[in-house]
C-alpha cells in the first residue's frame, strides 16, 4: 500500500502538463489525506475494532484496506485528470475535506496518526 501511495504521488507532482501548482498541491493533499485514513483503519483493524465502510466491509473482508485505498488514491488522480476546471478543483477540495472529517472523527476514536 505504501508503495501504491508514494507511487500516486509521485505521478501526480509529475501530473498532466494541463495542470497548475494548485491542480497538482491539491491532488498531493487529497493523496496524503488518503494515506492518513489508510493508516488509522489498519490500526484499528489490527487492534480488533471494525471498519464502518459498506464497501470495504467491517473487518476488510470484502475488500482488503491496501487494495480499497490504492484504487481510491489512483481512481481520484485518473478522475481529476480527466475533470476541466473548476470542476477538477471542486472533486479535489470536496474528498479531501470528506477525507479529514473521517481523520478527525477516526482521530477522537483514538486513531491518531
């Protein structure tokens, strides 16, 4: 995961030439708030406690943690990419904002970082 997610980030500082600083600070953002949440889930997958995510299922049983936030990290960038602008800037803004209200939340559970 960790591999996927540096991997991410380094395509997206070497994002489309379309792309502004803002376009390329955003996505780097929206990545490294994935990276955050990826990192409390598997802590509070390994202490025993359950997921509330429909997709991932309670426990990563349907889908392993690794895999749902690399297809997230690199399905955000491949979307982002293809989004003009302002648009591409609302998605960006708009996940990272959903993203660090669940750090938060996950954060006052006892998650940290």
């Amino acid at each position: 995961m960790h591999k996927l997610l540096v991997a991410s980030a380094l395509l997206t500082a070497c994002g489309p030439s379309k792309w502004s600083k803002l376009d390329t600070a955003a996505q780097l953002t929206l990545t490294a708030s994935l990276a955050a949440d990826y990192a409390q889930t598997r802590a509070a997958l390994n202490a025993g406690w359950y997921e509330d995510n429909v997709i991932m299922g309670e426990r990563g049983e349907t889908i392993p943690p690794e895999l749902y936030f690399a297809v997230c990290a690199w399905g955000s960038f491949v979307l982002a990419r293809e989004l003009p602008r302002p648009w591409r800037t609302i998605f960006q803004g708009g996940v990272t904002v959903w993203q660090a209200d669940t750090i938060r939340y996950n954060w006052e559970q006892g998650w940290g970082l």
